[in-house]
C-alpha cells in the first residue's frame, strides 16, 4: 500500500464553516470558530493521520473585500497559501444562496492548477431540498473534482471528505509525528482561546476590533500563570468589554480560562489586561507588532 502526505487548504468566504470542518476532521479544537465572521485571522495547520495519508489542512481567513490594511493582509494569507498546497477545499454553507463572494473565489480557484474540492457544509441546518439546491448552484460555479455535503457539527460525511481529499495527495510520507495535531505554539493557541472567549457577546464592528497577545506564561508546580493583553482600537470600546464593575471581563476571563486548561491539562491562572492600540486594523506598525 502506498503512503500518501500533503496539504489541503480551506478557503470560502467568511463563517463559510472552514474553521468547524478542520476541527471535525482532525478531531480537536486546533481553530476557533465563532459565529461573527472574520474569525480567522491566520493560516492555521490541522493534521489528519489516516492508515493510507497523512493530510494537514491549512484552514485560512474568510476570503472577502477587504476594508482595512488587515482585511488586505488576511486575503493576501489565503491567496499565499492557495498557491502552495496539494488540493483546495473550497467551502459554500449548505444554509445560504450562492452569492458574488463565492463566485468570486470560485474564479479565483480556476486560475490555480490545484484540484478544487466543493465542499457544501453545515447540511444540518438546510433542508434535503436546500442541500441538493445548491450542490447543483454550487457544480454551476466551477469545474470541481468532487462535490461533496457535510455537516461538522454532526460529522456527516466529514470521513468521507477526509478520504476524497486524501486520495488527492501525492505519495509522500508522513510530515508529522503521529500525536500532533497542530504545529501552533502554545502561546499562539493561548491568545486564540483568549480571542474566542472576547467574541462571544460582542456586536458589530468590535469582533474586528480585538486582538490578543500572550505576554508571559510561567509554570509554577501544577499551576500555569498567564499574562494577556486584549487590544481594542478604541477607548470608548473598553467599557463594553470590561463591563459594569469589571463583570464582562471577569466573563471572558473565566471562559477562557477553562478552556485554556482543557488545552494545557493543568490549571491555570489567567490575568487579562486591557488595551487600546488606537486603530490598530489600519497601522501597518502595529499589525506588525501584533503579529499579521
Ligand atoms: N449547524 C452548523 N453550524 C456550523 C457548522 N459548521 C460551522 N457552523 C457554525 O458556523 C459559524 C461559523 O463557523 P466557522 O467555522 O467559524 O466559520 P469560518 O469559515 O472558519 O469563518 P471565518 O474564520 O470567519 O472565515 C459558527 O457559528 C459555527 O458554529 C455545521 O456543520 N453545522
Ligand atoms: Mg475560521
């Protein structure tokens, strides 16, 4: 039996469902997911180790028109690692028409010399008739290897899109060990973790507007103590998210605090501070600084 390995990269527009698929196919929370679009805000590597494949999905930023220095910066994330991987994953939600965004990654995608897999995701929310709709208005939008509906919230279909995906790769061995997920660092996952926590709750323009670095993570004995900043553009931002006498940010603390340490396995202490890094999103310096 031959051995095959390589790279597949998600792309779709924003809340497209890429995130929650690479989590579903490689069985952890390696990427946050939110329901606020633009989640994403970096190539993120998933590894899926299969008896016959090793496949590592690159999950990238929703593709969209970019309104800030870091919206451009994103796309330019996706479009560097499209030109850089084995096969495409390109995700249309089961859920809503087939719009300009999609047609517009679609025409992307036939410029690349990648096979292109349509993957129809969160099938649970659409009817029977809506599925097979838009895998007929989604087949219209490009010349795909496979289309293919799945659901990452109930696993629908997701081995099987693991499998087609595979069988696209080249003959290759294994690129990772067999016991890692991801090859994000600790940290990186920490400020993720810390980000997802702060978009639960929040409207409008202030999803956009946070980001989230880890200044210092020290051990001591069976206990992790983590200090992270929650940058914000705005002053008039901070009191939303600090919240009457601090309670919003106790919230977003305590929330990423459990799920910093079902990552970790040991407890943790997490002191979160807030920031204004004024317009961060437009400032090439400060993108640089934040790490985009
Ligand atoms: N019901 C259902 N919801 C889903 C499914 N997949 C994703 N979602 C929801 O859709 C929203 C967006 O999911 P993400 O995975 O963050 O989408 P994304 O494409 O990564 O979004 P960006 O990173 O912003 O580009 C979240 O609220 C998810 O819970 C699915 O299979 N079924
Ligand atoms: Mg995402």
């Amino acid at each position: 039996m031959t051995f095959r390995s390589g790279f597949c990269c998600f792309v779709g527009r924003p809340n497209a469902g890429k995130s929650t698929l690479t989590n579903a196919l490689v069985g952890s929370k390696i990427a946050i997911t939110s329901e606020k679009p633009q989640t994403t805000r970096r190539a993120v590597r998933g590894i899926v180790n299969r008896p016959d494949a090793q496949l590592v999905i690159v999950d990238t930023p929703g593709l969209h028109r970019p309104r800030t220095l870091l919206g451009e910066r994103l796309n330019d994330v996706v479009r560097s690692t499209l030109a850089d991987v084995d096969v495409i994953g390109f995700c249309v939600p089961a859920d809503q028409k087939v719009g300009p965004g999609d047609r517009f990654i679609a025409a992307e995608l036939r410029a690349l010399t990648a096979p292109a897999v349509a993957v129809v995701t969160k099938t649970d929310i659409a009817t029977r008739e809506q599925v097979a709709a838009q895998l007929a208005a989604v087949s219209e939008l490009g010349d795909f290897a496979e289309i293919v509906p799945v659901s990452a919230i109930n696993g629908d279909q997701v081995d099987l899109l693991a499998g087609l995906l595979s069988a696209r790769l080249p003959d290759g061995p294994q690129l990772y060990p067999a016991d890692v997920a991801t090859d994000e660092d600790v940290e990186a996952r920490v400020a993720e973790l810390i980000r997802e926590a702060a978009l639960s709750g929040v409207r409008d323009e202030l999803p956009h507007s946070i980001a989230v670095t880890v200044e210092e993570m020290q051990d001591r004995d069976d206990l992790s103590v983590i200090y992270a900043t929650l940058h914000l553009e705005r002053a008039s931002q901070k009191g939303i998210v600090i919240g009457a006498k601090g309670a919003r940010l106790k919230q977003i603390g305590t929330r990423a605090r459990l799920a910093i340490e079902e990552l970790l396995g040991r407890r943790v202490h997490l002191d979160l501070h807030v920031a204004v890094e004024a317009d961060w999103q437009r400032d090439p310096k400060k993108l640089d600084r934040l790490g985009f």
